[in-house]
C-alpha cells in the first residue's frame, strides 16, 4: 500500500460511512461494466467503451487527492455511464452526440483537477522532505493503520486513571506492535505507575523520553507522580533539576506543541 494511494485512509478522511459509499457505488459501477461485456447482448462497442472509460476515470479520481475538488464530478460521471449503459436497454434513451459533448469537457476537467492536486501533493511532499511521492506507507496491516493508533490513544486515555488495568492491556498491545508512539508509551507508563509497576514503567519512560519534542514532558510528569507514589525525594529533586534545564517558555501543553507530537 502506499501513502497517497490508499482505500484505509480514505476511509479514515471520509469516515466509514463515506468509505462505505464510495465501495458500493464503485461495485455497483464494475458490476455494470461487466454485465455490459460479458452478459448483456445489447449495446455496442462505443456504448460499453465509453462506460469502460469513465469508469477508468471515476476509480482514478475517486482514489485522488484532494477528494473535496473531484467528488462532484466523479459522481456525474457514473450516472453518465449509467445512462450510456442503459442505453439500448429501452430504459433509457439518451442520445449519443450531446453526452459525449457533456462527457468531453468533464473528462478534460477530471484530468486538470487530477494533474493540479498531482503538483500541490508533489509540493507538500518536498515541503516534508520526503525522497518520493511512492514512498511506502509507515504501515503495511490494519493494526498498524494510523486510524488504529488514533483509536487505541482514546481508549488509553480514556481509562488511564479510572481503570489502569484497561488502559495497560489496550495501549500494550500498540506498543508491542510499535514501540515508538510517544503518546500510547506515556500512557502505558501512568497505567502502570497507576497499578504501582513502577520498574517496568520506568523502563517505558526511558525509552520514550528520548523521542519526546522539545516542551512535551509527559515523561517527566509520569516521573514525578512516580517518585511522588513512593516517596522517592532525591530522584523527585533530580526531575525537577532536570526540567528547569529545559526552557521555559516550552514547558507548556501549547497547541504548536501538540502540533509537533502528533507529527512524531
């Protein structure tokens, strides 16, 4: 799967209703084509090739970035084919001349659209500084989808203090999948000092803080309700040493911060 090319993440960006959607009138329309060259005897070659091409060009830019721009279009697209489709079926009658005059500026208008979100990801990926725009996806299964993690850092969060236990078993099983999601390490790490498992949670807060942004110290916070729990007030003296190294103006949850984790 790649990153720009990607039915999961469409799903994720449009919701799964939208998903859904977008899957059932994709099979509604190759169900037609098929029925079209394989089963119906009606129709000629310009009817089925006509629908075989605009549906070449709904499925491109249905699966095309940004969606927003195209979807108007990609919809007229196949209620055209459809009517083309129908056409010597006695359903329907449309004439040939003025849907191919309709369909010829809306094909050329779905290319433009295509060529110009084409140049704006292309911009967007140099701006990341990314080698390629085929460059692979950071996730290759279901479980490693970032609507996944999205999920997992909710629930996480959600029972962290109320039910630890819950919080432990939802945000573990990320972490053995990918230990490098700051967000579900940290919250791993206050289930556990939670549940009083601090030798564990301190080897998950070692790990994570090195990968942590500048101003994100919620490893440090974990630290001091730890050290807090057991009274420890040489390593607490020795967090809030190191937190006054860092500075000032970062030690705060600002949004340019939360910006800068969810990049990471």
């Amino acid at each position: 799967m790649r990153a720009h090319n990607d039915f999961l993440q469409t799903i994720a960006e449009l919701g799964l209703v939208g998903g859904m959607l977008i899957a059932a009138v994709l099979g509604m329309l190759i169900w037609r084509e098929i029925s079209l060259m394989f089963m119906a005897r009606q129709g000629d070659f310009l009817s089925v090739s006509m629908l075989v091409l605009l549906g070449g060009i709904a499925v491109n830019a249905v699966f095309s970035f940004p969606l927003q721009l195209i979807a108007p279009l990609v919809f007229i697209a196949i209620y055209l084919g459809l009517l083309i489709g129908l056409d010597d079926t006695a359903v329907v009658k449309v004439k040939r001349l003025p849907v191919i005059l309709l369909v010829t500026p809306l094909t050329l208008a779905v290319i433009y659209l295509n060529f110009d979100s084409s140049k704006t990801l292309e911009r967007l990926d140099r701006s990341a500084a990314t080698t390629s725009w085929q460059q692979p996806a950071e996730f290759n299964t279901l479980l490693q989808h970032p609507m996944f993690a999205h999920l997992t850092r909710i629930l996480a969060q959600r029972y962290q203090t109320a039910a630890p236990q819950w919080a432990e078993n939802i945000a573990r099983g990320f972490y053995s999948l990918n230990g490098d999601d700051v967000v579900i390490n940290n919250t791993l790490a206050l289930a556990l000092v939670f549940q009083k498992q601090h030798e564990e949670a301190e080897e998950i807060i070692a790990h994570t803080l090195g990968m942590e942004p500048k101003g994100y110290y919620r490893s440090y916070e974990n630290e001091i309700i730890m050290a807090t729990n057991v009274m420890d007030r040489a390593r607490l003296s020795e967090i809030l040493e190191q937190l006054d190294s860092e500075p000032r103006h970062l030690l705060t949850m600002q949004q340019n911060t939360l910006v800068q984790m969810a990049k990471t």
